[in-house]
C-alpha cells in the first residue's frame, strides 16, 4: 500500500459518510443524549428507541452508548436492519439464532442450532429469512406458529444482550410492530436481562406506544435534533487534525451551511473534498474546492432524497423553458424543466425567508445561468410562485405544508437540494453564499 493509499483509508475511517462512528474521537457533541442512553441501558427493564431526521447521527449515537455499556456489564451487541416487508419471524430471527434459542421440527427440510434446554417447537413457513444479510442461514423458512413474546422474553431471560432494530421506520407490518411492543412488555414483566433499542425517523414509533397501553413505563424515547454550526464545524476540524490537514475558513463555513445541520453531509463533503486533495498532493482546500468533487457527492447520495428530487422533475404540468440557443419558434411543452427546479433550489437558499426574497432568488438563478425565462413562467407576484409550490407538494414528498406554508419535508431534503444547485450553476453558487450567509 503506497502513501496515498495509506491516506486515503485514513480520511474514510476519519469522515465517516457510509458508516456509523464507533471512534469516540470523532463523535462530537450529544453529551444528554448519550448520557440518557447509557442510564436505560443501565436501568432494569427498561428498553429505547432513538428517532430523528435522516442523516442526524442515530446509529453512531447508538452505537457510542451501546459500547461502553456492553463492555462494563459483559453484555452482547446484536444488530438488524429492518426493511419493509419485515415480520415478527424475521424481526426475532437473528436475536434467537445468535443466542442459540432458535429450533425446529420435523417439519423443517434444514435445522438451526438446537437449544435442547428449550422445549418449545416452532412450525417453519417457506419463503421469508433474508439470506441476502450475510448470515448463516441454509434454509428459506421462517419461525411461525409458536412464536411468541412471552417465549422470547422467558427464553432469553439471562441473556445479557442488546438487540439494536436499525431503520424501524421501515417496518410496515402492523403485527410487527405490535409484537415488538409486546416483548418489549414481556421482557420487563419477567425482568429479562435483554435490552431493546430501535432507532428510526421522527414520528415512526407512534404505533409502537399505542400497541400497549402500559409501554411507557418500561420504554423511554430519545428524539435526535439536528446539529448547531459549532457542533458541525467541531466535526470537520477534529477530522482534519487526525488527518494533517487543513481547510480555510470560507470552506468550513461553506461546509456547515451546506449540511442543514446535518452530520452525515458534513462528512460526506469532507471526505470527498480531502481525498480530492491528497490525490492532487496538497495539504490544504479552499472552497473552490468543492465543485472539484461535487459531481462524486452527488453520486455517494442515495435514498428518498434522491427518488423524491426525481420524482419532482418528472412531474408534468410546468412547461420546459427553452435556451437562448433554442429556437423560439418551439412551443414548449409539459415536461419537468429547470422551472420546478429552480424554484426548489430558491426555497433551499432562502430558506425561512418570505416569498417575496424567494421569487427574487428564483429570477436571479435564471440570470446566472443565462437561462431564457417564457414571459408566461416569469412569476412576478407570490401567488403564482406559491402555486408551482402547491404544484410540487401534491406530487412529491419534497415539501410538507404547516400553517399555510410550504417547508422542505425533512432537512436531508434541503441539504440534496442545495448540492444540486451547486452542482448545476457551478462556481457561481459562490457568489450566492457570499450574499446569503
């Protein structure tokens, strides 16, 4: 491995994009949060769920509370990925099998581990386990008939574990969730060793709490709130000591603006913009910087951010604006354009601000990009502007609309659309920052 390489893994284990932090060094800030974590997992009985906006930090938050706790008190991490489609079987599977309760019949073409201290038997179903998560599974049968909170709970009694349910949101079974309620019950009431923690976005744990009345005695929720500036900048000066480099101080700024208080963007844009500079042999950025590696950050962002500034741009109903070098004879027709666009991209730079600063913003994009504007789509007044927002709201999730105002529907929404438009108008989204911030 050369001296670049060397650097490189270096900048990935440091700006952490595409995994969670587990090196205490680089976890900034939630000093309540963890503190509260580390108290319910301390206290008996007692279970978690962690919710908040994507891209906030909640696995890497649970994951630095999950830690310690597990090294002091001898206890086991076992962690699942929900997605949709998941059943109680397959929610419980793992937990079972990496503490040997899992079991079968002789109805089972494969067996798992037998427990031969568990005299319960599970009737097996085809076609459910995920053998796509890596673990080693021989059969595509799923635990079915006898599968029940109270065997679970009474099984697992002396298992010191903590079964961390990433992504729960996820979870759109109904019996699912209520079953997960119900252990969660079960567990207390037997005074089970095992510890429950789910994490999912905010609002995703309603169902959870309304499955069991009585939960919230043994069930305490910690909500994740977006990240202060300072926090942000904390993040990407820590990274760059470890890493022997050095940003100047309109790219930071520029950085924490762009991330919405958002974690994830701050070390997405940080390990893009110091590996672009290892590869050229430099030891430091500038903020012109950034739209060298803009494109790849773009790339590395997947995910319902993603799909929704799509699904916006596919909409139909806005005509597509034509360019100085189309001929002005076409008719435009109804296609996603650079209108529905352009207007997004405002609201994000301009965001909190009224309609009137937005609908100068959207005017001074066009300017910038020496884009033609049809007389028929030039919005001067708010109204027209807010009804391409009403427009967007009803066919996509892009925007949310609280007391007859239209908001981004989520920060990570803001954030991917402030990278667009820095990736469509290039450097002279400088000149934009310089005038906003």
């Amino acid at each position: 491995m050369n001296r670049q390489t060397r650097k490189i893994k270096e900048v990935t284990e440091v700006f952490c994009s595409s995994r969670p932090i587990t090196d205490e060094r680089f976890f900034v800030g939630r000093e309540n949060e963890l503190y509260g974590l580390g108290r319910v997992l301390l206290t008996p009985c007692r279970h978690a769920t962690v919710f908040g906006d994507r891209g906030v930090g909640k696995t890497s938050l649970v994951k630095m509370a999950v830690k310690p706790f597990c090294e002091n008190e001898n206890y086991k991490l076992i962690e699942y990925k929900c997605t949709r489609g998941d059943t109680p079987a397959s929610l419980i599977h793992k937990l079972l099998s990496r503490t040997n309760n899992l079991i079968t019949d002789s109805k089972s073409t494969k067996t798992y581990k037998h427990n031969l201290a568990a005299k319960a038997k599970f009737y097996l179903a085809e076609g459910g386990v995920d053998t796509s998560r890596g673990e080693n599974i021989e059969t595509t049968h799923l635990l079915k008939q006898q599968l029940n909170p109270d065997y679970v709970a009474t099984s697992l009694q002396k298992a010191k574990v903590v079964y961390f349910l990433d992504e729960f949101d996820l979870v759109d079974d109904n019996n699912s969730i209520s079953f997960l309620s119900e252990l969660m019950k079960a567990s207390s009431d037997y005074d089970s060793k095992l510890k429950l923690v789910l994490s999912g976005v905010t609002n995703s744990f309603g169902q959870l709490f309304a499955s069991h009345a009585s939960i919230s005695r043994c069930l305490e929720s910690f909500e994740l709130p977006c990240m202060n500036d300072n926090e942000l900048r904390m993040i990407i000066e820590n990274g760059l000591e470890a890493v022997r480099l050095s940003f100047d101080d309109d790219l930071k700024d520029c950085i924490v603006w762009l991330s919405s208080g958002l974690p994830y963007f701050t070390h997405l844009l940080c390990e893009e913009i110091t590996i672009n500079a290892i590869f050229h042999e430099r030891t430091t950025a500038s903020k012109e910087d950034l739209f060298f590696v803009i494109k790849d950050v773009m790339k590395n962002i997947t995910g319902a951010a993603a799909i929704e500034y799509t699904a916006m741009e596919e909409m139909k109903g806005t005509p597509k604006f034509l360019s100085f070098a189309d001929s002005i004879s076409v008719r435009p027709t109804p296609t996603p354009t650079e209108i529905k666009r352009y207007v997004i991209h405002s609201m994000a730079l301009l965001y909190g601000r009224d309609t009137e600063a937005i609908l100068n913003m959207y005017h001074r994009l066009f300017t910038l990009t020496g884009a033609w504007l049809p007389e028929d789509y030039a919005y001067e007044s708010e109204g027209q502007l807010e009804s391409v927002l009403r427009e967007i709201f009803q066919q996509s999730k892009l925007l949310v609309q609280s007391d007859d105002e239209f908001k981004f529907g989520n920060p990570f929404y803001r954030a991917y659309s402030l990278l667009q438009c820095a990736n469509e108008i290039g450097l002279s989204f400088l000149d934009l920052l310089d005038d906003i911030r």
